[in-house]
C-alpha cells in the first residue's frame, strides 16, 4: 500500500506593521522627556550635546544664560536638556534647555502647589488683566486683583524684583498657572497684625508708611495693620486736603490716639507730636489788640484768618463792614489776603478767637453823630421802600429809616408811603442816633410843624365849640372844628334821648355844638359830645330859673330861659370864650346833681297832671 502524504501546515503571514508595533512597544518613547547629555562642542552661540541618540542636538547658547549674567560652560559638561523630538530634517536631535528647566520647575511647582507653599518669582511683563510671573522658568499669570491688598495704580516698583507668590491654581497639560501676591501679603499682614494689635497702645508713637489718600485723611501701614490718620491731625495748622503735607510712601510718624480692640480701628495722629500752639494764647492775643494775618477759609458765615501756623481766628460776617449788611464774605475780602484784625473775644479751652474786621476802621456812625447831630435835615436817596418804612441813603454809605408813622402829619402811612418812588431824593431829619445798634431815625413830617398842635392850641377839654359835619359813619359822625382839626362824635354821644342817637339825622355840612371831652396828642385825636353839652345847658338852666322842687314846671323854667336869652342877645354883649368856659365847668359840675331830662320831663307831667286836676275841680 502507498505511503500517504502528511501535509505539513505553513505559518500565516504577518503584516510588517503590526511587527514594528510589537517592536517599537516594547521600546519606552524619550520624546518629551528630560535627558542628561554633554557638551561635545561649542561655538559663538550655540552648543552640540550629546544625549545617547545615534545624532547630537543643538541648543542656543542664550538658553543656558540667566538674567544678567553670562553662561558659563565649557566642553565636556553635563547639564540636562529636553528632547522635542528624535530628529529634524536636517538629522540632529531636536532638545531644549529652556523647556528643560521648565519641566523641572513645573515639577517643583507642583509640589509646592500639593504642599501648599509659596514660591519665588519675578514680575516681568503685562498682559490683559494682569501681569506675567517667571517661577523659575516657568510663566505663570498674576491677576490685576491679586497684586496686592489694596488697588495698586503703579506696579513699576514691584516689577523685576523677586517676591514671593502662593498658586492658586495650575494645570500642567495646558500650561496654565494662576498665582497671587496679594495672598501672601494677607497672610503676612494677619501675622504681623496680631502681633502688633496685642502690644498697640494709647499714646504709642510708631513708624508707618503713607498707603493711601483719600479727601479726608491717609491711611498709614504700621506695619501688617492700617491706620486712619484724619485731615485734622496732621497738622495743627488749617489743612484743606492731606496731599498738602503726605504723598503715597512717604515715612511718618505717628501716635495712636484712639484704639478700638473689638474693631481692630486706630486713630493716629502726627500733630500730637508736636508743640499745641494754642497753649498760652490769651496772653499772646490779648483782647482789643490788633493782628495782621491771612484770609485760610471763606464760608457764609464768615472768614478764617491765620494769625500764626495752628492759629486760626474767625471774622463774622457781621465784624466785616460797617455799612456792608447781608452780603457775602468772599466780597469782602478773598482767600490768601492779608488783613489787619482786632481781637474781640479769646476762648483758650474751646480754641477759638473773634476777630474784628471793621474794628480797624472808623466807624460812620461815630461820624454821622458828629456832623449831623440829632435834628439836622439832610437830604438823601430812598434805597429801599418796605412795609414798615422807607430806608434813605446817608453819607458815609450807611442807611436810616423813615417810618410810616413818621411820614405825614394827617394821612395814614399807608396812604403817605404810595407817594413816594425808591431812587427818588427825599429831605428828611434826623430824630435819633443809635451808634451800639447802628440805627438811624428819620421823619419827613418833622420837616413841618404838627397842625393838629396849632389846631389844638386855643382849645381845650369842656369847650363847647360849633363845628360842622364832615363825614358820617355807622359808629358816629366826624366833625371839622373851626380852625380845621378834626374830631369824632360817637353815636352814644349824639343825643341825651336814644331814639335820637341816630348818625344818619345829620347832614354833611351841617352845623352843630358839642362839647369837647378828649384831646389826645399821642393819637391825634378829638373827641366831642352833644350828649354832654345838652345836659351843661340843662344844668345851667335849672340853677338859673328854678328847679321842678318849687313847683315850676319843666316848660316853665324853659320858657324862662329863652326869654332871658333872648332879652340878654338884644341889651348884652357875648360873653368872653374863658368866661363862658368857667360857666361850662360850674354848670357840669351841678349836672350830677340835677336830674335828668326824663325826670324833668315826667316832673312836668305830674305838674301839668295836678293842674288840670285842680281846674276841674274848680
């Protein structure tokens, strides 16, 4: 039997691929890695290393240098360098020295990022939003906000200076590192605080640093803690703003004068320091004294003079001008203005000086005295017309004042004040001269003689004159006298019979006699009576013919009477005024003990009554 054939299998076949992928897998990648290699050569700026590859690569020269300073490196060397890649087109291994130290620091970063520490870096360029930091070769970003506590508008000073930085955060994939000085700071600040909150005290004088300023002070570092140094305790000199006297990073010296442990607040003070120049003032400003010195402040109130540095005294607006009334300070006098002032008043404990402005002038008014005394006319323009008088225009720029009362004799002063015009000129006299009160009292009227004097000087109270009606009213009637004064009968008084106290019975222009009962200078007026003039001539009649007790009658003793007064008009002259005055007073005098007209009258009645009565009988 034939021998079978064994068939013998064939091995598959592989891609060449896949063989040089289990090949090369085997082998670790060193690209991106950090390799130690030496220096095989070297020329003007760069140099060969020699990393263990079948080719060298070429780094700068510049890569090996720091800042400022000049490489220092030789042939045979070590130094460690990172490989990009195996080779460039031209066969050299590509490597890096600078991404070598990169990659170093960016292994320290993290660490120091893991421990929570701070590193060192240098602030050397600007960016959107912030700044770029050198840690050592790598470059980290710095935030605007994280520079430092406090808004800081120059970084120049902080710029290539080595500082210390915290990581706030990095990401190594991406490249990224955010890092803040303002951080360390704080935590700089919080230990140094502490320790000097718990020796700060009252009265402390320490060493600080301007900050910031602000429009009422400065803010002074002490040193891990701020203090408030207000406008008003830098100097004792008046200060209108701090940058006068401090700049930002200015040294000073202060004191603590306030400290408040709960707020952690300190008020500091750098005039504490020195010598208070109010100590002693009122023997050095004794009142009544005159000073010169400079306009520091204007407000409405007045103006601020400096007599020395830290002395300030205040000119009221009313120690200004003597003439210059309700005006503003800052047309008086104007700011840095040198003047000449009197001391008024001196109050050391409160620290303040009244000054006096128009003390070192003549006063006007002393002046006007002089040349016009009390009852001098002057002439003047009205400057101002008001509800209570006019205002006049004097020499020596002061104003006096006519009153309404002080303007005519007879017219209201309402009535009088619309004649005049403000601007116009006006003769007026001088009544009175308050020089303290610096007030002037003038009259127009007092220019004339008063014609209610002169109407009343051949008068008297208990005349009985004729006068005429000249106006009636509901409450009476007013009379013009002979000599032209005028007078007023009430309605009570126009008749002794009520249903006759009727104003409204009178005509103007009509004639009649009444009986003076009031003259009052003060007010200007006259009153009169008819009332009490019937009653005088019922009087006088009754203690002439008889009375109704012997058993005349009323008509009677009338009857009597004018036929008596009409024999004494045809055989008598009139009687003298004085004498027919004398007769008034003695027959008012009777009148209380006369009776009335209604008891006459009815008198009379029972008279006529009885008569009658009697007849019948007859």
């Amino acid at each position: 039997m034939a021998e079978a054939a064994v068939e013998t299998p064939t091995p598959a076949k592989e891609s060449f691929a896949a063989l040089l992928e289990e090949s090369l897998g085997t082998i670790p990648s060193l690209e991106g890695t950090v390799l130690k290699g030496t220096i095989v050569s070297m020329d003007s700026d760069s140099v060969m290393v020699d990393v263990g590859l079948k080719s060298e690569g070429r780094v700068a020269l510049k890569e090996f240098s720091e800042a400022g300073k000049v490489p220092e490196l030789k042939v045979g060397d070590d130094v460690e360098v990172y490989l990009e890649r195996m080779e460039n087109k031209f066969g050299e291994a590509m490597i890096s020295r600078e991404k070598a130290k990169r990659e170093e620091a960016w292994t320290q970063l993290e660490k120091a990022f893991n421990d929570n520490e701070r590193v060192n870096g240098v602030i050397f360029g600007r960016v959107k939003g912030g700044f770029t930091v050198d840690l050592s070769g790598a470059v980290a970003f710095l935030p605007g906000s994280q520079v430092d506590i406090r808004p800081v508008r120059d970084v120049s000073p902080l710029m290539g200076t080595p500082q210390p930085f915290q990581i706030l955060k990095m990401d190594r994939a991406r490249g990224n590192i955010v890092v803040s000085r303002r951080a360390v700071l704080e935590e700089t600040r919080a230990e140094q605080r502490s320790e000097l909150v718990a020796n700060l005290k009252e009265g402390q004088v320490l060493q600080g640093v301007v900050k910031n300023i602000t429009d009422y002070g400065a803010f002074v570092d002490l040193g891990g803690v701020d203090g408030l140094l207000h406008v008003t305790d830098i100097s004792w000199k008046r200060i209108n703003h701090p940058t006068e006297a401090l700049a930002i990073g200015q040294q000073v010296d202060v004191q603590v004068i306030r400290f408040n442990a709960e707020t952690q607040r300190i008020s500091l003070g750098m005039k504490q320091l020195e010598a208070d120049p109010w100590e002693g003032v009122s023997a050095k400003y004794p009142m009544g004294a005159k000073f010169v010195g400079r306009v520091t402040n204007i407000t409405d109130y007045g103006a601020f003079v400096e007599l020395e540095p830290g002395i300030e005294g205040l000119v009221h607006v009313s120690e200004m001008s003597w003439t210059k009334k309700n005006i503003h300070p800052g047309k008086i006098v104007s700011t840095s203005q040198e003047v000449e002032v009197m001391v008024l008043d001196v109050d050391e404990q409160k620290r303040r000086i009244s000054l006096g402005l128009k003390q070192c002038g003549s006063n006007p008014w002393d002046a006007f005295v002089d040349n016009y005394p009390t009852g001098s006319e002057i002439e003047g323009e009205i400057k101002n017309i008001t509800e209570f008088g006019l205002f006049v225009g004097l020499p020596g720029e002061i104003d006096g004042m006519v009153h309404l009362s002080d303007l005519d004799w007879n017219l209201s002063g309402e009535e009088a004040v619309k004649s005049y015009e403000k601007g116009a000129m006006v003769k007026v006299k001088v009544l009175d001269v308050d020089v303290d009160k610096e007030r002037i009292s003038l009259g127009i009227k007092q220019l004339g003689d008063d014609p209610f004097a002169g109407s009343t000087q051949n008068i008297k109270k208990g005349d009985v004159v004729t006068v005429t009606v000249h106006q009636i009213t509901d409450g009476g009637i007013e009379v013009q006298l002979a000599d032209g004064a005028l007078g007023f009968i009430r309605k009570a008084e126009l008749s002794r019979d009520r249903s006759e106290q009727r104003p409204d019975r009178f005509a103007v222009g009509e004639k009649v006699d009444a009986k003076i009962t009031t003259i009052d200078s003060k007010t200007r007026k006259i009153s009169l009576s008819i009332k009490q003039r019937e009653a005088e001539e019922e009087k006088q009649a009754m203690a002439d013919y008889g009375s109704t007790e012997s058993g005349a009658s009323l008509g009677d003793i009338l009857g009597a009477a004018l036929s008596k007064a009409a024999e004494g008009r045809d055989t008598e002259e009139p009687k003298p005024a004085k004498k027919a005055a004398a007769k008034s007073e003695a027959a008012e005098a009777e009148a209380e003990e006369a009776p009335s007209e209604e008891a006459v009258a009815e008198d009379a009645a029972a008279d006529t009554g009885e008569a009658t009565e009697g007849s019948e009988k007859a």
